[in-house]
C-alpha cells in the first residue's frame, strides 16, 4: 500500500501547529517555507484538514492554520482520512465473476477469501493508526529529536508569527 506524500506533510505540519499557543496560527506559506515543499499542494492537504475537522481555517490578514482539537484527541486516522478519502483502501472488483470460469451473480453469495483477507488487514492497520495520537507522536519526537533541533523550531515558531 502507498499512501500519498501528502499524509507525511499533513502529519508534520500537524505537529508544528502543535507547539503553537491556542491563539496563533500558521499559514500555509509558513508551513510550505518550513518543510520546503510546495505551497499550493500543501494548501490543498490544509484545507482537506480542515475539513475534516483537524485543522481550523481562521481567515482574515493574521489567519492560516491551527490545531482545531486536542493532540490526545487527533489521530493518524483521522490525518490520513483527511488526506486519502474515507473510503476503503482495497475495492474488490469482483474479477472472479468473469472470464472462462466466471458464473452469473447468484453464485457469488460471499466475498472471496482474497477480499475478506484484505479487508481484514486494513482493519489491523486502520485500528493501529486510530490508535496512535499526535499526542503521541510529539511525546516520543521529544525524546528522538535534538535539542538543537527543538531550539531551531522554536526560534523558527517564533519568527514565523
């Protein structure tokens, strides 16, 4: 499975909003700056958070973006939900009913072993990112990232407003 370089973006740029004050935001030329990517394919993954409800969009000269829940309360579901679409990662085709073999409908009254074991390890991997909080993620960055790492961000944080 290939998730979109958009998800990697829309997870870091998630935590950078993190270490934001509730008051402040970050637009998205800030965010783009930071990471140094594209400003206008990022805007679009912002705006999908914003969507769905992870991000707030807060317009007006000062606005951009800031975390719209708690990090305990986002998770990588939720981010990649945002980003991918809620809709399934395998979609069963149904091939089995065509060809020299295939039969009509009514032959097929359960899904194939192939579609069950799919959907059974999406639900493993959907639970496993509905598990896992930015919270989370922050709290062990903050263990595996360097301090000057840390004191860059914030001096960048701290400019960037």
């Amino acid at each position: 499975m290939r998730l979109s370089e958009g998800v990697e973006w829309a997870v870091h740029c998630c935590t950078v909003l993190a270490a934001l004050p509730p008051e402040r935001t970050l637009g998205a030329g800030a965010l783009a700056e930071f990471f140094e990517v594209p400003k206008a394919y990022l805007a679009k993954h912002l705006q999908a958070l914003s969507q769905h409800g992870v991000v707030d969009a807060v317009p007006g000269r000062n606005g951009g973006y800031r975390l719209a829940r708690a990090t305990a309360k986002i998770t990588l579901r939720d981010i990649v939900t945002a980003i991918e679409g809620p809709g399934p990662c395998f979609r069963c085709q149904e091939i089995r009913r065509r060809g020299p073999s295939g039969q009509p409908k009514r032959c097929y009254t359960a899904p194939c072993g192939i579609a069950r074991a799919m959907w059974a390890a999406e639900k493993v991997y959907l639970d496993a990112l509905a598990r896992t909080t930015l919270a989370k993620l922050i709290a062990e960055a903050a263990h595996e990232v360097s301090h000057e790492q840390q004191a860059a961000m914030a001096r960048w944080l701290e400019q960037a407003a």
